[in-house]
C-alpha cells in the first residue's frame, strides 16, 4: 500500500502538468509561454518573448513565470514536455511588483490614458452611464457594468402589458417582470368562516369581515386549556404504548418459560 501511495504521489505533478508539443502557446494567467524546441533532455521556452533552456525536473524563473520541466520526449522529428506554471508575483495585491505589467497585471499596475482594467485586461470602456447603452428597444433592459454595455430581455415595461385578462388579478409591471397578485380574499361568505359561533361571517368587498354578535354567550376555550389537553392526550398515547409493550414483553417471558420446560 505504501509503495502505491509512493507511486501516487510521484505521478501527481505528471497528471496536473501541461504537456506541450514544440511551436505550441499557451496563456497561463495572462503571460503566453511558448515550447519552441526539444533536445535530448532539454527544452527551449519562452515567456512573452523572453527565452531560456530548462533541463529535466530543473526550474527556472523566465520572465515571471516558474517554469518546471517535468518530463520530456524527444523522438527526432516528433518531441513532447510536461511543463508546471506557477507565477513568481501575486497578482491582485495592489503593488506593481517586478515582472508585473499593464499587461499582465492591470489590477495592480493599472491602464494607461482611457483603458480602463475589467477583468486583469486593459479594455476601452464602452460606457460610464447607464443611459449611454440605450438601444431603443422597450423590452430590454439597458446598463452600464463593468464599462460594457448590457442588454437584458425583460417581459413588460408598463402595466398594461401584463394584462392576463382575469378579474380576479392585479397585473402589474415591476422591474421588467410582470406580477398577477389575486385581488381577493374572499368570493363568498363561507369563505370566511372562522368557527367562531359569536362571530357574524361575511365577504364585503370581496374582503372578509367578521364582526363579534351582541350578547353572545359562547367563550372559546383558552389557548391553555387546548394547550394542556393535547399534552394529556399524548402522555394518555404514551401510557397505552407502554402498557402493551409490558404485556408483549410479559407474553413473551412466559412463552420462553412454558417452552423451556416442555
């Protein structure tokens, strides 16, 4: 089991590293890191254009980037590298360190003139305002993020265009989206019953209205009382369970006895 863990752990920066064929870029975090050749147990590599010769399991810095070659194959004509990146600056802890550019950090070295940083590039803003993305159409909704213009499809832009053609709906437009609220709390009186006989139980306006009866002698029973009677109820419950769980348990003792000496 050790010895497969042993393994494990030797093949792990093999399966996490990026294998690359020769003339092959990538961009890793803003900075393109080239494989320009194979030799032998040699690679040649560059980092925005900065070259230098890394040796098997060896690691270099090139132009802010920690470059490990993991492993190699050179087949003449035809050659491969495992190679693992690591950045030797932190990006986004708003000092312009060395290595770091506008163009591989604007977070924190910034844009020049009237670029402005989204998203660790230098782009020229679209937009500052709202009202600048406006696009004339009335069923989208326009904004300003991130110095892009947005347009986000709404469903409505006054009320009447939620119109749902019920009676019983309120439709309204609310940022967009249309709401269609039922207008009612009651159709008919026995919508409003409350079983409360000292109460007279009627839809007004299609809103309930129960209004105490004079002289009513009728007093509902307190919330303690109700309170305390579910409690004796289930303490009752409790006690019959337990009552036949001791005759099931007696039952049983007696049968045992009664085949233990049969």
């Amino acid at each position: 089991m050790k010895k497969l863990f042993l393994i494990f752990l030797l093949l792990v920066p093999i399966i996490l590293a990026e294998e690359m064929e020769p003339l092959e870029t990538i961009t890793y975090e803003g900075r393109e890191i080239t494989l320009n050749a194979v030799q032998g147990n040699k690679a040649l590599i560059s980092v925005d254009g900065e070259k230098n010769i890394l040796s098997l399991n060896q690691q270099k810095t090139i132009n802010g980037v920690k470059i490990t070659l993991i492993e190699i194959f050179d087949a003449g004509d035809f050659g491969t590298a495992n190679l693992d990146f690591e950045l030797a600056y932190n990006c986004g802890d708003l000092k312009c360190d060395e290595f770091e550019t506008s163009e591989n950090c604007c977070k924190d070295c910034g844009c020049s003139g009237a670029l402005k940083c989204v998203e660790n590039s230098c782009i020229l803003p679209e937009c500052t305002l709202d009202s600048q993305c406006e696009d004339s159409n009335s069923l989208t909704e326009d904004y300003c993020s991130e110095f892009k213009c947005k347009h986000r499809n709404i469903k409505c832009e006054k009320d009447l265009d939620c119109n749902d053609n019920n009676l019983d709906t309120d439709d309204t437009c609310y940022k967009g989206n249309c709401r269609n609220f039922l207008n009612y709390v009651c159709k008919t009186d026995e919508d409003c019953e409350d079983q409360n006989p000292c109460t007279t139980d009627l839809c007004v306006n299609k809103d309930c209205q129960n209004t105490l009866k004079e002289n009513c002698e009728f007093e509902s029973e307190p919330e303690k009382t109700i309170l305390e009677k579910q409690n004796e109820e289930i303490k009752n419950n409790l006690e019959e369970d337990v009552k036949k769980l001791r005759e099931n348990v007696l039952t049983k003792v007696l049968s045992w006895f009664k085949n233990l000496f049969n």
